[in-house]
C-alpha cells in the first residue's frame, strides 16, 4: 500500500487594494485578495433654516442646520453667512443687521481632508414703511422707521390728530408699537399694538389696545416696499 502526503495550505485574506502576481506562494499558501469597497464622496446635503420664510432685520435668529454625509467622519462645517459673519458646526444661528437677499454657505470637510459645499439664498426684510390698519374702527395708517431693534411711529387720525411713539422688534418676527395722540380731547390716549409678522413681513397681526372698547384685534398691511435699517453689520 502506498501513502500520498498532502501539504496542508494556508490560506490569507488580504482586504485592500493589493497587488499579487502570484495567488499561491510558493510553500503552497492561497492569497486571496479582497478590494474595499470606495469612499462615497462627501455630501454637504440641503441646508435647513428656521424660522422658513423673510427674516426681521436685527431681529430674527436665523438657525441653520446641516446633515452631511460620505466621506470619513467626523465631520468639521464651516459657515459664511453672505454679510461679512461666519459660524461652525452642524448647526449654526446668525441674526442679519441689514434687509437684504443674502446666501448662506457652509463647507464640510471630512477626516481625510475631502469637502463639499452647501448653499442658501436667505431674504431679510425691516418694517420701515407705511402700513394700513384694520382694526373695524376709522382707517389709519401707521408709518414705522427701524433702527436696528427699535421702532419710531407716527400716524394721523381725523379726530384726535397726530400721534408719535415708539416700539421693537424681536426674535423671531415680533413687532410691537405704541404711539399717543398728546393733543387728543378730552385727554391724551395711547394706542399698542402687539403682535406677529407673517412669512413675508408684509402682514401684521395682533392685539390692540387704548379705546374702550378694546383689547381687540387688529391687522396691518404694508403699503410701502420694505426698507433699510440703518447698520448693516452682521452678529
């Protein structure tokens, strides 16, 4: 009887991109040789903002938030804001100084150095203009000037003459604004108005006070285009 000797064999498993000329050595060892599969890119992905919509002018903080993807994590993010400001991470708040039509960028860069970009058109209006109140009482029409957060008024009614007062605005799209007829008889009276700009800031709605029969709701429309505060530096 005859007895047929077999070499056992090694087998190695090499991951990566390795060259071999020659899968089995020469002592009788299998290489086996498995490519990883690629690096997707990094993806910057869609940028988020709250509140949606036309930002208040030195008001409104703005929160951008970034969900990137690919590449090597972790990941850094840069921000430019599009007005001289800039932030980092993921998430990111900014509040614009100046209306305008501005564009948000952020850059992400993965562990391995590799980047994307990411980008935004943000609009940023002031309340400076003329608007229309409908209150169900006589019509009025409120004149607003912003200077950063604050908020000169003047309207005219026909019976109680000129008014002049003061108000702000806030985080995110408040406005609030209170003006007195001093020469109104038979004694000065003030009306306030509080209450919430809409999407575009061209709407204005809320409560009202100062006539007797109020607290009562009122809406304001704006007549004029949209108009610039004085700063336009960027926090």
């Amino acid at each position: 009887m005859s007895v047929r000797y077999i070499r056992p064999i090694a087998i190695i498993l090499l991951t990566g991109a390795v060259a071999c000329t020659s899968p089995t050595a020469s002592d009788g060892t299998v290489v086996i040789i498995q490519k990883a599969a690629p690096v997707p890119s990094v993806n910057a992905g869609a940028i988020a903002t709250q509140p949606g919509g036309t930002g208040v002018a030195a008001a409104t903080v703005l929160t951008f938030v970034l969900s990137p993807s690919g590449g090597v994590p972790p990941y850094t993010v840069a921000w430019t804001f599009g007005d001289g400001g800039a932030g980092a991470g993921t998430t990111a708040a900014h509040t614009y100084m100046s209306p305008g039509t501005f564009t948000a960028t952020a850059t992400v860069t993965d562990s391995k150095g590799s980047s994307a970009q990411s980008s935004s058109a943000v609009s940023i209006a002031s309340v400076t203009g003329s608007w229309n109140l409908d209150y169900g009482g006589s019509p009025l029409t409120l004149d607003l000037v912003q200077d950063q957060t604050a908020v000169t008024a003047t309207l005219n009614a026909t019976n109680d003459g000129f008014a002049s007062g003061t108000g702000s605005v806030s985080n995110p799209k408040v406005l609030s604004v209170s003006a007195t007829f001093a020469d109104a008889q038979p004694a000065p009276f003030a009306l306030t108005f509080n209450g919430k700009l809409n999407d575009t800031v061209t709407s204005w709605s809320g409560t009202m006070t100062g006539l007797s029969r109020c607290p009562c709701s009122f809406t304001a429309t704006r007549v004029t285009a949209p108009a610039a505060v004085k700063s336009s530096q960027g926090r």
